[in-house]
C-alpha cells in the first residue's frame, strides 16, 4: 500500500512538471498556453501539498508504530521478570494487534503455568517440611536449595541457608565426602555415618544423584536417626547374650547335681539332701529369671492403660503379703508409711509389677534385721512412691546403670544375694509407660531410697 502510495504521488508531481514546461515553451503568451501552464502548476501544487501531507502522515504512523513496537518490547520483558501482568491493548485495525493478541494470550498462559508450578512447588516442600526423614537438595553448582526442618533438629542448626555452598554448612566430613562421591561418580551413595552432637548420633544416610539434563542435576541427601535404633539392636543382642549367660549357670548347677545324684550321691543322705537344697535353689532362679524376662517381653504387648481408683495402703500391704517368709527369715522391720485415707488412680497390674519388685529388692539386698519402709507423696499434678531400705548401699558410679537390664552391682557384695538383674529394669519399663519416671538415691553401706513418680490421672 506504501509502495503504490508513492508511485502515484511521484507519476503526479511529473506530470504536473511536464504539463507546466510544454504549455510555456510550445505556446508562449497565448491563452491557451496559459491555462495550460496554470494546470501543470496546479498539479505540482496539489502534488506538493499532498506529498507533504502523506509525508507528515507517515512520519506521525513511524512514531506511532514505534511506540506500540517499544510498548511491545516491553511486555515481552515484563514476561521475562514475572512481575507485571498488564495486557497490551490496541484496536482491531491496527497492524500490530494479532501480536498484541498473541502476547497477551502467552502472558495468560505463563501466569497461569507460573501459579500452577508455584503452588506444586509449595506443596512438594510442604511435604518435605513434614517428612521424618531428614533432605538436603544441592544444586549443579554446589549450593544448598533447600533443607527440611528435620536435618535441622538432627544436626542441631539451621542448614536451610540457599545459595550457600553445602562444604560451608554442614560439618560432618563423612557426609560431605558421601555427596562428593555422588557428584563425581554421578551414582547414588548409602552409608551410616556417626555424627557427634551433644552425643553420638548414628545417621543413615542416602544420597540421590538426579539428572534433570546433560548438565544439570541435583543432588538430594535423606538422612535418619537410627540411634535409637542401633541402641535397641545392641541392647537386644546383649539381653539375648546375658539371658543365655544367665540361664547357663542354673541349669548347668541342676544338671550336675542331678547327675551326681544318680550316679550314687543319693545313697548319702547328707550329700543327697545338700544337693536336692542347691538344685531347688537354683530351679528357684530359673523359674525367677524366665518370669522376669517374660515381664520384660510382655510390656511391648501390654500398653494398654486400665486405670481404677484403690487404697494405695492396702494395695501396698497386699504386696508385702507375698513376701512374708522373706521378712522374717532376715528379721527385717517393715514400716508401711501411707496415709490409709490415700487413694489413687493408677492401672493396678502394672503398679503391681512395680510394687512387687521394688520390695523384693528392698528385702534381698537389705541388711539382716534391717528395716524397710514404704511411703508416699501427693503433688498438685503427680504423686510419688518411696521405697527405703537399709542395705548394701549401691556405688554413686553404678547409680545411673542399675535400670539397666542384667546389670548387678558389685558382685563381691551381691554374689550370694539371688536375683536376675532385671528387676529393676522391669520396674522403669512399666513407670514410663505409665508417662512416670523413676529414679534413687543410695549410700554405700547404709542404704537406698527408689522413689517412683507418677502422674495423677483424672476420674
């Protein structure tokens, strides 16, 4: 359209030219040449004029389309930094408005795109957030995108700092050499590392190594805390090494007299009947160490909590009842201390196995005519019950190992005192799941007080 615009205007100013120069030169002075030349010069005038115009016209549609090219430009960088939704609006008959058209159809389907990854994105690291599991992702250039609250908590600090290098951040060697093996071998690593915080943790530690192109890739380490763990498993092994340790002796003492006796020893009657005292005895144990280790085996399938109102007194005394040759074959002063108006709320098997072993040990391990006392304490939101005996005493440096499952004290000065070791890990294992705690206090020599704290569980 431009094109022929032109053309026409340039055919008119020449024909206005040569009209105007063939009247003046062919027909000088006459009328006729006159009219001839005010036509030519007519012509180039109006050509003149118009060519003006459609110049100023077409200088004016230049800016014109320049702006609405700028303007264009614009909105395609405004896409580029996601931060200005406006759309580009032309009239129909502009030249530029399919492109405007077609701009402003892309920013809505960007908008859109960006909203829907925006939302994914908050609910993948939402999801992550909740994870156990601990997750570190690291980008192709070595710096850390995200950390989840749990690798916080098992690290102790705030290792969420993006786009900080993760050699900076985190302090573990082991893990770090782990993620350097996974980006130069571009294969996934597994190992169980020890980190030492405030203790010594054990983490199991998979690290990811994600392709997303020929360059680039992401790193993504998930780690756990199998602490407990482990510590279960060690404790597992040492309960089954003790437990075959422990049944052992007894049933090698049975086997032997037994055997002694059926080879001839039973003809004498004061051999026979030292014999037949020693295997009862240690057929006692026995049956004392498989009830213990039954106890222990039957919390894990025994934490429902069946909670009734009693007579902690009588509940107390009924307990001692089953323990009254023992008092009097070691002449021991029993002195039950509690108010007989205290009632409590509390699951009675459970509190019994409690009760049951805190007196057997009181009494075992207490001095020939000693004394042992029983008493309780109510607070505002627990109640506590003392367990005093006037016994061996236990070392301050064993204290904190008693609870533990086989352990005896100083064996010197408990060899010939029977029992199995477990009663006291019994004990713990019941007070926690009953959300108790327990613990003791004791002197060498002159005796031990276990107290047990338990909430008071409402009506």
């Amino acid at each position: 359209m431009k094109l022929k615009t032109y053309l026409g205007l340039y055919l008119l100013t020449w024909l206005g030219l040569i009209v105007s120069l063939v009247g003046y030169e062919l027909y000088e002075g006459d009328f006729f040449t006159t009219k001839w030349e005010n036509l030519g010069l007519y012509t180039l005038t109006i050509s003149l004029v118009l060519t003006s115009l459609y110049f100023a016209y077409n200088s004016w549609q230049q800016r014109r389309q320049r702006a609405e090219i700028n303007l264009l430009n614009d909105k395609l960088v405004d896409l580029l930094k996601e931060d200005k939704y406006h759309h580009v609006i032309l009239n129909p008959d502009d030249p530029y408005y399919e492109l405007a058209q077609s701009i402003n159809a892309v920013q809505t389907k960007q908008k859109r795109f960006i909203k829907n990854f925006i939302r994914q994105q908050r609910g993948y690291f939402s999801l992550l957030e909740y994870l156990t599991s601990g997750v570190l992702l690291i980008d192709q250039d070595n710096l850390i995108y995200m950390a989840n609250h749990a690798l916080n908590e098992i690290f102790a600090k705030d290792l969420n700092q993006k786009q900080a290098p993760y050699y900076y951040v985190l302090d573990n060697f082991e893990l770090i050499q782990l993620i350097e093996q996974a980006i130069r071998h571009k294969s996934d690593q597994t190992k169980e590392i020890k980190h030492h915080q405030d203790g010594e943790k054990i983490l199991a530690v998979q690290v990811r190594y994600i392709p997303l192109s020929k360059h680039h890739f992401l790193v993504m380490c998930l780690v756990d805390d199998i602490t407990a763990k482990r510590n279960l498993e060690r404790q597992q092994k040492e309960f089954l090494a003790n437990l075959n340790h422990e049944l052992k002796t007894p049933i090698t003492s049975i086997s032997g007299f037994s055997e002694t006796l059926l080879n001839g020893a039973l003809d004498n009657k004061e051999v026979s009947r030292q014999f037949i005292e020693i295997i009862y005895r240690e057929s006692k144990e026995l049956s004392e160490l498989i009830n213990d280790g039954l106890s222990l085996a039957r919390i894990e399938d025994d934490k429902a909590i069946n909670l009734t109102k009693f007579n902690l007194r009588s509940f107390v005394s009924d307990s001692l009842d089953s323990f009254t040759k023992l008092v009097f074959e070691k002449e021991i002063q029993v002195k039950v201390a509690i108010d007989s108006e205290l009632e409590v709320i509390c699951d009675q098997r459970k509190l019994r196995h409690i009760v049951n072993n805190l007196i057997q040990n009181g009494l075992r391990y207490n001095q020939v005519k000693g004394s042992l006392i029983l008493d309780a304490k109510v607070f505002e939101n627990e109640w506590q019950l003392i367990v005093t005996d006037t016994g061996i005493g236990i070392k301050e440096a064993e204290q904190e190992r008693v609870f533990e499952r086989f352990y005896r004290v100083d064996q010197s000065r408990t060899k010939e005192i029977p029992g199995t070791g477990l009663g006291l890990a019994v004990v713990k294992e019941y007070v926690e799941l009953l959300s108790g705690n327990v613990s003791l206090k004791s002197q060498l020599g002159k005796g031990t007080s276990v107290i047990v704290t338990l909430p008071r569980f409402n009506n």
